[in-house]
C-alpha cells in the first residue's frame, strides 16, 4: 500500500493496466528474456494494445494526452516486474520527445501516430565514445548540401537501437560555433547510409537492445530537421528536462518491486524458528527501504506534475533531483533486498539479484549522478544570484 497521491480515475486506470500486463505477461517470461538477451517484441505488442505507447502523447496524434505523469505512472508500474522489458517503452519516450517538443505541424502529424499507437518504436542519437557527459564534444557532423543534410559519424550506447524505426540524431552543422553549432534531426530506419554496429553485452537491462549506430554519407531531407538548425543543444537540454522523470520511474519502480520481494521473502523466511522479519535488524532495513522509496514517489511525482503544469520555462534542477534521487535509492534498495535474501538474494533464483543489476544503469544514462548534482547545484546558484538583483 502506497500513500494516496490523489490520482485520477485515468490515472488510476493505466496504472491498473500496467500492472496487470506487468504481473501477467511480463512476469513469466523476464527471466526468458534476460538470459537470452533477446528485444521483448511480444509484450511490446501486448503494450500497444492496451494504449500504453502513446499516455504521453496529446490526443490530436493518437495519443491518451496524459503527459509525463502518464507515463511516470506506467512505467513505475511496468518495472516494478521488470525494468528492461518496460524500458522499450520508456527510451522510445525519450527518441519522440524532441518531436514533441520542437516538431513541426507536419513532423509532429507524420510521426507522432505510429509511435502513439505502438506501430512504430523511437531512440535518441546524442552520446558518442567521446562525448558523453559532455555533448558538445560530438564528431558526428551534418553537412548541407542543397536540399540535404549529409551526416557522418557515429553514435553509441542507444536505447532500442536497431529495433526502432524512428530516431533523432544530433549531429554538428557548424563546428565553429561550438554549442551553437549542433543540429538534430529525425532519421528513419533503412534510410542509406544509415548502419547499425554492435550490440553491446550489459550487466542489466539486458532485454534492451543497445547498439551502435553509424553513418557513413547518409542523406538527410531539410524537412527532417527538428527546429533551426544551431538550436540541437537547446533541443537536447528541453528533451532531457522532460525525459529524466522516466528513468527516475524506472528505478522507482525497481526499486519498489525488489522491496516487496525483499519483505514477502522475510516473512517467511524461518531462521532460529522465527520468520527473519521478526528480528529487528531486518526490520529496520525495510524501514529505511520503505521510507526511502516512499520519499523517492513523493519527489518524482510532484516534478512530474510540475512538468505537465508548465508553470516553469525550465525544469532542469526538478527532473535532476526526481532522476538522482530514485537512482540512488533503487541501488540501496536492491542491494538490501539482496542482503535480506542472503544466498538466494545472490542467486538467479529469486529476482532481486537482477533487480540490482537493472538498478545500475539508472544512476548512469540521460546523465550520471554527477551530472545531476552539477545540473542542481548549477540551478540553485542562478536562482540565488536572480533573488539578489
């Protein structure tokens, strides 16, 4: 039982759909999936029948018009079962957001429907092998050629790469105007020159597909590119803004499944002729478990709410803090959850170990825990220096 955040009876209706997805058709096959690294393309479908693709996307292009608290909601639920099938459907958030956020009429009509229905996936194009915590550090270059961007370089670490149909790639237009030299673009799937590398081998969220992504003279129309050319920095800095409070609902949601394991498994746990959750120490544990994913649900829900108000031009500090303080809870909690289950906590028999090994990425993509705090200290020190003025 978690504390009553006053959900709409919308709301409170995916969430119930989530759930019963998550516990009927996730829950038997995450184990298949993880030993076999294989992309969840079943339950993905299982998804877009019961509308979960699009809860975030406005109604005009299919979509359920529930915004990030829709789809904080979901994916909570979803991961709470498992944190890598439900991640198909989180990363493709993140690949149409800049859709979402700087698309044309036109761009928003051509690509928001397929991926509100779940016909089509997205991924996002920004890290490089040299440019990850710091973007602007990006080699890959788009050139203009008449009517044509032509990109080359390469992309890796990405989410649904290879599975997804729909990407938006950054890439620089301008390398002498440094930050104001990035562009983004959407790049469809089997466009030539378009290339997937390798797959790469993960300690966790291994039914997520993460791949290379290579272009090598890949032509690009100018109606794909997403806003003006020069404004990619500011495209990815809006995206991410939006987009954190999803990663802080997958570890959210990992965090809150390996608890309930973690207390299921005390109670019957027999050790000295008692359950183990008799003895204080373990008590105490799921105290602190509890209570801390309880204060992560009351962090992330209100800088979603926060988000979907539009109150703020800017919620970078808001979606930092959601984003740090659910990573770093869902690695505390699972790694008491093992602790609680001992040798079996170790074991792939029960779930909790890999429940840690999907908590670790969450403190690590859409920008490490070091980044989060820079991204919030850097936002208290702005907000202090406007307050003096």
């Amino acid at each position: 039982m978690v504390m009553n955040y006053m959900l709409s009876e919308e709301e409170q209706m995916m969430v119930e759909t989530a759930r019963n997805i998550a516990v009927e058709k996730m829950k038997p096959v995450r184990e298949h999936y993880d030993e076999k690294e294989e992309f969840p393309w079943e339950i993905v479908k299982e998804f877009a029948q019961a509308d979960l693709c699009g809860v975030y996307i406005p109604e005009e292009y299919g979509g359920f018009g529930k915004g990030i608290m829709g789809l904080v909601l979901v994916v909570e639920e979803l991961c709470k079962v498992d944190g890598a099938i439900a991640l198909s459907l989180a990363a493709t958030t993140l690949g149409t957001l800049p859709i979402l956020i700087t698309g044309n009429e036109e761009q928003k009509k051509k690509y928001l429907p397929d991926i509100a229905s779940g016909k089509k996936l997205a991924a996002f194009g920004l890290t490089e092998n040299g440019a990850g915590s710091d973007a602007t550090g990006m080699t890959t270059t788009a050139v203009k050629e008449g009517d044509y961007y032509i990109l080359n370089g390469t992309k890796c670490f990405i989410t649904n790469g290879g599975e997804a149909e729909t990407y938006t790639i950054f890439a620089k237009t301008n390398s002498s105007k440094g930050p104001r030299g990035i562009s983004c673009f959407i790049v469809e799937k089997g466009t030539p020159g378009f290339e997937f590398g390798k797959k790469e081998k993960k300690m966790g969220i291994r039914a997520s597909s993460t791949r290379e992504l290579i272009f090598k003279d890949c032509k690009i129309h100018k109606d794909n590119l997403l806003g003006k050319e020069g404004h990619g920095l500011m495209i990815a800095q809006a995206t991410l803004d939006n987009s954190r409070p999803g990663v802080a609902a997958q570890a959210l949601g990992i965090a809150a499944g390996a608890l309930d394991e973690a207390v299921d498994y005390a109670r019957k746990r027999i050790q000295f002729g008692q359950p183990i959750a008799s003895f204080q120490g373990i008590q105490h544990m799921l105290a602190d478990m509890a209570t801390e994913v309880e204060a992560a649900r009351a962090l992330l829900y209100a800088s979603a709410r926060m988000i979907d108000a539009g109150t703020s031009k800017r919620t970078s500090k808001e979606s930092a803090m959601a984003k740090l303080f659910c990573s770093e809870v869902a690695m505390k909690v699972t790694t008491n959850a093992v602790q609680i289950l001992g040798g079996y906590g170790y074991s792939r028999e029960f779930p909790v170990e890999k429940m840690m090994r999907d908590a670790k990425i969450t403190t690590l993509y859409e920008g490490t825990s070091q980044i989060q705090k820079n991204e919030i200290a850097l936002n208290l020190i702005k907000e202090s220096a406007a307050k003096s003025k």
